[in-house]
C-alpha cells in the first residue's frame, strides 16, 4: 500500500483560473475573462490506496487575483482594462482571503467529486468541484460558483445593457509530483 502523504500545492505546482463570461444587450463590447489567482495555496492529506479519506483545504488571496486574457469583445483587452478590472475585484473581494475546505471526496478511478465548504465574501456555502484525472498524478477540477449567492453583484456597465453573468468557473490544475511534500500523514500509513 502506498502511504498517506500531506502535501501543499502552491502556484509552483499548479494553477488557479477564474472564468467569467458576459451577457446583455452589449455583451458584444465586452469581453469574457481568464482571471488568475498568484498567491495560492493548498493541503492535502492525500490516500492514494483510499482516495474517498483525502483531505483538502485551500487558500485563496483576493489580491492576487489577475486578469491574464479577455476574448471577444469590440476591441482588444489593454493594460489599462486589465488594471481596472483587477482594482474591481479588489474593492468587490476585499482582503479576506477566500477558504475551500472538504467535507467528502467520492473517487470514480482516478475522477469523482470533492464536495466542500467555499467562504467567500464572509458567506460559506456548498460548493461541489467535478475531478480529472489520466495518470492520478495530474488533476483538472472544474467548479460552478454563483456569485450572488455569496453577496456579490455581478460586474455591470452601460446601465445593466453589460453584465457578467452571475455564474463563475473555477478550474484547478494540480500536478502532485511538483508539490511540497509536507511529510507523512498523522500515523505515517494508511488506516
């Protein structure tokens, strides 16, 4: 049996995408966004032979959230849209730093779900993060976040007529053989 390991994930190991997509009568102005998050971390206590006794808990800095790519939209993504849009989701996130922490893992082979608590905006809600694996080393998990559900208005301009649809994409990409291994699980083997 392969022992349980703790390990920390950080964006030397991986990487953390916001996803957000826009609508309205001038969504055509507007462009959808490829945010990242640059200051992240997480733990895991990972059971390779028991996938379903994982654990894991995140760490979001808002402040580190960045606007790498804007598509569609009338013209072009510039620096100065990028800076505005980074100064927006500062002053909507503020400095509180954002908190995932799991409550059930269910493996399917080397997918499945994490099912967890998100606090975001001092509101904790259910979130439900869908998971990939080819090799079990490598994972992509996807998350849908509402955004009003946390408090948050979705970003509008133009009178309403551009808005960001309230409806988020997280996805994760981790890759455990890069992250920091914290050492063995308490106890040091599987249960």
């Amino acid at each position: 049996m392969a022992p349980v390991t703790r390990l920390r994930l950080t964006p030397d190991s991986g990487h953390l995408f916001i996803l957000t997509r826009r609508e309205g009568l001038a969504a055509r102005v507007g462009h959808d966004l490829r945010i990242e998050a640059t200051r992240w971390y997480a733990q895991v206590t990972h059971n390779p032979s028991d996938l379903s006794a994982s654990t894991i808990s995140a760490t979001i800095e808002p402040d580190s959230l960045k606007t790498r790519e804007g598509t569609g939209g009338a013209g072009p993504l510039t620096d100065r849209d990028r800076a505005e849009i980074d100064a927006n989701i500062r002053r909507v996130l503020g400095s509180s730093p954002l908190t995932f922490t799991s409550t059930r893992i269910v493996p399917d082979g080397a997918n499945g779900t994490i099912e967890g608590e998100l606090a975001l905006n001092g509101v904790t809600r259910p979130v439900r993060l869908e998971v990939t694996s080819d090799d079990g080393v490598h994972y992509r998990t996807r998350a849908t976040v509402v955004q009003s559900e946390y408090g948050i208005r979705p970003y509008r301009a133009f009178l309403g007529a551009l808005k960001l649809r309230d409806q988020i994409e997280v996805q994760i990409e981790a890759d455990l053989d890069r992250a920091e291994r914290i050492g063995p699980a308490p106890g040091g083997a599987p249960e």
